[in-house]
C-alpha cells in the first residue's frame, strides 16, 4: 500500500480514538455520564460537554460532507455521520438527559460558535440532514447565545460565527454582529499574515485555533452578500495563506513544533489553517501538499503516541505532549481539548488528491538537512 494511502487510514484512525467517545456517548444521551472533567478551575462542567462536541465537529465536518467513497471508509463515514446528528439531537433536545448549555455564562458564545462552524463546513450531512424538529432546536441553543457580549478579542468571530450558521439555517440573521468582527479584524491586522487578538500582539496559536479559519469560513459563506465583504475575502485568504507558509515552517524535521502561548492544550489542533489551507486549495504554491501531510502526520503521531494523552476510558487528557495537567489555563477543560480534532479537514479530501499522494520532505526537514529549500518572503 503507497504511503499516502497508509497515512489516510491512520488519520481516520486518530480521528475516530478522539470522537468515538464523545459521539458514542451523545448519541446513547450518556455524555455527562460518562465524561470526566479534568479541570483546574471549579466550574468547568457547566461548559465542558458543548466544548467536546463543537470542538470535535468542527475538524470531523469535511469528511462527513465528503461524497464518493467506497469500501470500509464509506461504512466508517456514514455511520459517523450519523452518530454526529444524534450527538447534534442530544445536545439540544429539551427532554435530553445531556442538554447542553448554551444560554448561562460567556463560555457557551465560545462553543456555540464551534458548533456552527461545524455546520458550515458539512452543509448537507450535519444540517441538510437534521430533521425540522432537531433544527429548531439547534436554532433555539444558538440564538441563546445572543443574550451576553463576546469579549473584545478573537470572540467577536464567535458572535459572527453563530450569524453565519443562523444565515444557512434560513433563520434571521444579524449582519452587523459579522461586519464588527470582520472590521475590527482588518484594524487589528499586524502585517505579513498575522492578526492581533485585539488591538495587541499575542504570541501564540490563535491564529489557527480560531482567527484565520473562522475568518475565512464566514466570508467564504456570507461573503456575496455585501461586495465589501466579497472584496475581503480575496485579502483574507491571501493572509491565511501566508500564515500557513509560516505554519508549515514551524514544523522541526522532528515533528515538534515550539510551545508557545496560551491553550498549548489543544495540541495539534494549532495545525487548523494549514489543514484549510490544503483542503480549500489556497495553500502557497512553494508548498507540495504531500510535505504537509508528511509533516502533520509526523506531528500527530509524535503526540498522540505519548502515553498520558488518553485515559483509560479513551478520553483526553489535558496535556501539551502526554499527561501534563499543569499547562491548563483556568478555562481549559477535558471538553476544551477536542479542537485538537481541527487538524484532520484534509480528510475533506478525495483519496486520490496529491495531499495523499507520495512522500516528500517538509521545509525544516529540507533545511536541516542540507537540501534546497525556498526562501522565506514576507507579504506585503
């Protein structure tokens, strides 16, 4: 079996130990039964089950839209998919022993967002699918969150995150809570490809956790409805895909990347743009989509295979590499560590796209180890 077919297989593998328990358990309604909270803070069980689900939805959404496949992997996808909607109904039915929260507290406008990014991303198989009933209450869960005011940082994009899947639901829909975001991000861009959160620099991952995929997910949706956004989105993209070039070099021929910033717990799930980036075709044409297959498997194996990442039970640990408690921030809980699942989008892929396609050495594996490699060029 070619190697890139080999590494597909493995990535449907992590995938599905990541999702299996948090899907499993929502469509049997025992989430909240089953699932530890691992937290520093003392409140966390109030948010940590709507974190799991949005978090794990949204890197799993690619693939469950995906169409055309055969065999086993066709099996698997379906019925995922499936398990997915249940999971959807269980977390918004009323009578549900595993309701979620999306109406208390200003962590659920953070959730309620990865939800519908979810959503955006598998327009057919995770909304197109639901029945009216369950849509309405998705509905509901989401409008719940407008009773509170996101934080002015990277949360404004969760606020237009949630208008955006209202948008494709055919609900009413708040174009102003999208353009504040989108302009306060324009002002609060810092030059060759990077955002501030907020008006300040911040040294760490939220570029790809949450800033540039959002970003470039909500214009890529509502983007026609204004020109001025449809303009924004050729910027937007230009910038993202700066920004996985540099994400991409980060990569050591080792697979490490350094550990800096906030939210170090969500581990790969850092990868999300570069992941966009080769699915929706705009990643830098310097970089063979092959060398970031190569790069992130060598990522994800190098940190999912330490022991301490799983419990025994098959859930996440909080942790950066392993078992390692201590690196949470107050608002990181078990449910938290689900965005990992962001870096898996390229599942989104046919099987037979040049990303699965071959071997090929990353840009920091060709430099350390005296290959020609391309010279890095700011965007201007």
């Amino acid at each position: 079996m070619a190697e890139g077919n080999k590494d597909r297989e493995q990535w449907i593998e992590w995938m599905l130990r990541i999702g299996r328990p948090v899907l499993g358990a929502l469509a049997e309604r025992k989430l909240k039964e089953r699932m530890p909270v691992q937290a520093l803070a003392g409140d966390r069980g109030e948010y940590a089950y709507l974190e799991a689900l949005g978090r794990l939805l949204t890197g799993m959404a690619p693939w469950f839209e995906l169409t055309g496949l055969s065999g086993e992997e066709e099996r698997l996808r379906s019925g995922m998919a499936q398990l997915a909607r249940e999971a959807i109904d269980a977390a918004t039915d009323p009578a549900s022993p595993d309701l979620m929260n999306f109406a208390c507290g200003y962590q659920p406008i953070v959730d309620a967002a990865f939800l519908s990014h979810a959503l955006v991303r598998a327009p057919q198989e995770l909304l197109g699918k639901l029945d009216d009933r369950v849509k309405q209450n998705v509905v509901n869960g989401l409008k719940a969150t407008r009773s509170r005011k996101p934080v002015y940082n990277n949360w404004l994009l969760f606020a237009a995150m949630t208008e955006t899947a209202l948008y494709l639901l055919g609900e009413d829909w708040d174009p102003m809570r999208i353009d504040y975001a989108l302009k306060k991000h324009q002002e609060w861009y810092l030059g060759d490809g990077v955002y501030g959160d907020g008006p300040e620099f911040h040294w760490d991952y939220y570029n790809g956790f949450v800033i540039q995929p959002m970003l470039v997910d909500i214009l890529r949706t509502v983007g026609t409805e204004l020109p001025e956004w449809e303009q924004l989105a050729t910027v937007a993209i230009r910038r993202a895909a700066r920004h996985a070039s540099q994400q991409e070099r980060l990569i050591s021929p080792e697979g490490t990347f350094p550990p800096i910033g906030r939210s170090l717990a969500y581990r790969f799930g850092a990868f999300q743009l570069l992941s966009q980036a080769v699915l929706q075709g705009w990643l830098p044409e310097d970089i063979a989509p092959n060398q970031v297959r190569c790069a992130l498997t060598a990522v994800i194996r190098r940190m999912i295979g330490q022991p301490g990442t799983f419990d025994k039970e098959g859930w996440l640990r909080i942790g950066f590499c392993g078992d390692q408690e201590d690196i949470a921030e107050g608002y990181i809980s078990t449910g938290s560590l689900y965005l990992c699942s962001a870096v898996f989008l390229p599942l989104g892929l046919q099987p037979d796209h040049p990303f699965w396609q071959g071997e090929a050495d990353w840009t920091s594996k060709k430099a350390w180890s005296g290959k020609p490699f391309p010279i890095d060029k700011v965007l201007k």
